[in-house]
C-alpha cells in the first residue's frame, strides 16, 4: 500500500518538487500497469505435461437408417468420470439408438490439449470419444477453447476463469493447427463446429459481435481442417440468437424480437465466409432482457422455426444446427414431466422447420445433486425422462424421415407423426381427451405417449 499525508500534512510544494512527484507517481501507475498486464507464474494452474500418448483406436460410427438428428453434448460431468455404475447405465441409455454426441476440446470436461506449444495433452479427450465410441455415438467435436499462451496467457498454466477468451489474432494459425491435430487423431470424427457462441468475440467499442473477426478465424480453421480431410464437415457461426421483449428487428414474433445485431453477424459471415457445411446456432425460447417466456412456454417455443426458417433462407438452404436450446428460465419451478412436455414440443418445432441436427446440453451434475432436464441420475446412471425422449425422437424422427400431417380435435394436444409412429403432447396441466389421427386418447397433465400407427 502507498502511504499518502495525512490531515496535517504540509501544504503544496513549490512548483519543480510537484512536478518530481507527479513524475514519480505517474512512473509508478505506469509500472504498476505493465506489470498487471503481463503473465504471470502465479495466474491459473500448472499443467503437468504428460508424454505424448498414442491416438485411441476408435471404432466407425454405427451405420443408422438416416443421419439421427439428434443428440446430446457431453458436458463438465458426464459419464466417462462417474464411476462404472453410472457409466454402464448411461452407455447404454445412449447406445440403444445410436445419437450424435458432441464434446468440446478445452473446457466441459476436457482439459487444456495444449498447454504450450506443440505440448499436446489429449488424456481427458481421449476418454471423452472413447466413451463415446462405445456408446455407439456419431460423433462430434467443437473447437472451443483456446490455451491460456494462445489468449495472453503463460505456457504452461491454464486459467479456468479465462477459458472463454478469444484467441487473440497473431495465434489463428496457431489455434487451426491445434484443430488438425484434433481431426488427425480422430479421424471417425467428421463433423466440426468452430467456437462457441462466439464467445471471445464481442466489440465493447461498437457495441456489437465482431463477426470480422470471428469469420477470420473460422476461414483460418475451415482451411486447415479440409486440408486434411475434404470429407471433414465444418460449420459455424455457432451464435448465441438472443431476443427481447421488443425492439427493431426483421426477424420477431408473438414470442419476441431477435436482437438485430446478431442476425447481422450472422449474414456478415454467411457472405464472408470460405464456406461451410452447415450453419450453427444456439438459443433460448426465454427473452433476454426480461428472462420471460411469451406468451407462454409452449406459444415461445416458434422462435426456435421462425430463426430455422429465416437461417434456411438467408444462407441458401445450408443444413441447420442448434448446438444448444433451452426452453426454461432459471426461475422456473417445473415438475420434470411439465419441463420434458415442454422439451417435447421444442422438438416438434425442429423437426417441422427442417432443421437438420439438434444438440441437447446434457447439464449433468456431481452425484447427490439435484438434476433436472438431465438424463441419468447422477452417480446411479437411473433414466431420467429426457433420456428416453430423445430416444424416441432419435429413433422414430431421424433426418430424412417424411412427417405425415395429423391434427388434433384440442389444440392443447400437439402432435407429430410419420408413417409408423407418431407422439402426442398434453400442453395443459389438466387432463385432456382428444381425438388424433381418428383415435381418441386421454392424457393426464404434460402427459407423452407415444402411439403405433400399424403402418409399414
């Protein structure tokens, strides 16, 4: 701490002793700042570098009738870490339908990959796809984040506190070789979204995303990873579709108005980029500025085909992807089975709009905790509700599947169908009769059930 004088100190100096002082003071702010701005030792935590292991010997995906649609990404729990019980439990919840699974390769359970310079430490990723290879998993891989050496940070450390930060522009080639080296020791993996919702990637100075420079990294990225394999699929932006209560924007509805400035980046990257195999987003039915769902959590859920449509258009037909998409607040106080009707008709929105992948954020907690949304117990492996929906989904309305139109004689009863199957959603918190598709059928509150119809 620096002293300062006191109530009774002196008064002013005469002038040249104020300006040595003012000198001093002003060496030492300057000091003091170059100081902070530089890495140091004692930020984040020391990597041990492990020797270089060999690649895991992974097998091809399974061969599925049709591209499963969707999925789930693992997240910071999951269960290669959570014990044999569990793990045998959750490996065969997601292997009975073989979905697509996604994992990050820095953050969300996975570990700094390359904590300096060509120091690689594939360890935690490796048991992240070896678990999910034996789950019968089509996977899937995002490129996010960035080691701290890469961000400012020192080699060698790794900041957990940082782990959103860009990678800053003078390490773009560093960072798209980074990605080789994930697709070259993974090569069952062929699918690969860039960032993640663009984090890193906001302009204080203008108040938006500067999606410039997010697209220049994708570009470095795309590049490389084609370079390697020109089978790879790569898309991006993978940007949050945040929307408000109101406000100027050409993309809004009865559930709110997407903020303008997103759908400018978007359309910044769908003209700048080098290209793409897809188009990556993710969002919440909730708005943000009021953490409300309007007019009601199910009415909210057409933001989800209203953003499809208006990506679909905009990018020429490119194969859509949520990452992410929630369907709660925080605050909400749901039943599981109020929370999965509502999960269940979100993907009725997907399905309808013609999106091509959608990613289910697994929120996992350690064991004992409270888990809702999630789709085992924690420590046990026990199936929750949303387990056996994206099942359902996965198995019975995978991509290129043709949907069939069935009505409802009560529009609280929401339904989906195709040729063998179809499933039916109580929206109320009553019980409610309906006659759909010729058969009448009672449902009790937020009730699912899935229905024969005896074709094929």
């Amino acid at each position: 701490m620096i002293p300062t004088p006191g109530r009774h100190a002196r008064g002013r100096p005469s002038w040249p002793v104020a300006l040595g002082v003012a000198a001093v003071a002003l060496g030492l702010v300057v000091a003091i700042m170059m100081y902070a701005g530089r890495p140091t030792e004692s930020r984040g935590v020391a990597m041990n570098i492990a020797p270089t292991q060999p690649a895991p010997s992974l097998p091809p995906p399974p061969v599925t009738d049709g591209w499963p649609r969707w999925g789930v990404t693992h997240t910071q729990f999951s269960a290669a870490e959570e014990g044999h019980q569990a793990e045998t439990a959750a490996r065969y919840l997601l292997s009975r339908v073989p979905m697509l699974q996604n994992q990050h390769i820095m953050g969300w359970g996975a570990d700094n990959p390359e904590p300096a310079p060509g120091k690689y430490d594939f360890g935690t990723l490796d048991r992240r796809l070896t678990f999910m290879a034996s789950a019968q998993g089509q996977p899937v891989i995002t490129l996010c984040c960035a080691p701290d050496w890469m961000k400012g940070g020192v080699e060698g450390r790794t900041d957990w506190d940082r782990n959103t930060v860009a990678p800053h522009e003078e390490f773009f080639d560093d960072y798209a070789r980074l990605a080789v080296a994930v697709a070259e020791r993974y090569p069952t993996v062929k699918h690969f979204m860039v960032w993640n919702e663009f984090k890193g990637f906001w302009n204080n100075a203008t108040n938006s995303w500067d999606a410039a420079a997010y697209t220049r990294l994708y570009n470095t990225v795309y590049d490389a990873l084609k370079a390697v394999d020109k089978d790879i699929k790569v898309g991006g932006p993978y940007i949050p579709i945040d929307s408000n209560e109101s406000g100027e924007s050409e993309l809004k509805g009865e559930w709110g108005a997407v903020d303008q400035r997103t759908l400018d980046a978007i359309e910044y990257w769908i003209e700048n980029k080098r290209g793409a195999d897809f188009i990556v987003v993710d969002g919440h039915s909730a708005t943000k500025d009021t953490a409300a769902i309007i007019p009601d959590e199910f009415s909210a859920l057409k933001k989800f085909s209203a953003v499809t449509t208006w990506l679909r258009e905009k990018s020429g037909d490119l194969p859509v992807w949520w990452a992410e998409w929630y369907v709660a607040p925080e605050s909400a106080d749901w039943t599981e089975q109020h929370r999965t009707a509502v999960q269940a008709v979100a993907m009725m929105e997907f399905a309808t709009s013609g999106v091509t992948t959608a990613l289910y954020w697994d929120p996992q907690q350690p064991e004992g905790a409270e888990c809702p949304g999630c789709l085992w117990r924690p420590g046990e492996g026990g199936e929750l509700p949303m387990a056996g929906l994206l099942s359902g989904f996965t198995r019975w309305f995978h991509g290129g599947i043709a949907l069939e139109e069935v009505t409802s004689s009560d529009p609280r009863v929401r339904v989906l169908a195709q040729a063998e199957q179809m499933v039916v959603v109580n929206t109320a918190s009553t019980p409610v009769t309906a006659t759909v598709d010729g058969t009448s059928i009672r449902l009790s509150p937020y009730e699912i059930k899935w229905e024969d119809r005896g074709a094929g």
